[in-house]
C-alpha cells in the first residue's frame, strides 16, 4: 500500500503552528502546543500539499516519508 505520512519530533517542536496554517485539516496542537498529525496515512495525491507544510517549520520539526504498516508511528504521544 502506498502513500504518505508526517512524522512529528516531538522534542524540536516549538508550537510555531507554521503546519496547523499550511493544512489545518491534517495538523493540530497538543495541550503542550506541541505539533499532532491527525491522520496516519496520506494518499500520494497529498504529497505535494504535505511537503508544503513541512518545510513551513521553523526547526525542522516535521518529516515526510513513505507511509508504512509499522504501528505506533502517527506522531501523537504515548
């Protein structure tokens, strides 16, 4: 199965929330204003939209890469 997903480091957010007005629909802000994805998964037609948003960040906080089945990887704390 193909497609995207944004990985979030945590400990390089700072809350700029450059990504939440890039694509409001795919990112939000955690009671730390830290950076959330909201979905998983992205179709490759999101790509270009997501690259966008990531390279918004101010501290490189955000990546994209090839979208896998590994379990635990959508950015949300545990």
């Amino acid at each position: 199965m193909s497609g995207w997903r944004v990985v979030v480091d945590r400990d390089r957010c700072q809350g700029y929330a450059n990504c939440l007005d890039a694509a409001p629909d795919v990112f939000d802000l955690d009671e730390h204003d830290i950076a959330v994805v909201l979905t998983e998964r992205f179709d490759d037609a999101e790509h270009d939209r997501l690259e966008r948003a990531v390279r918004r960040c101010p501290v490189a906080a955000l990546r994209l890469e090839p979208a896998t089945d590994r379990p635990g990887t959508d950015g949300r704390p545990r």
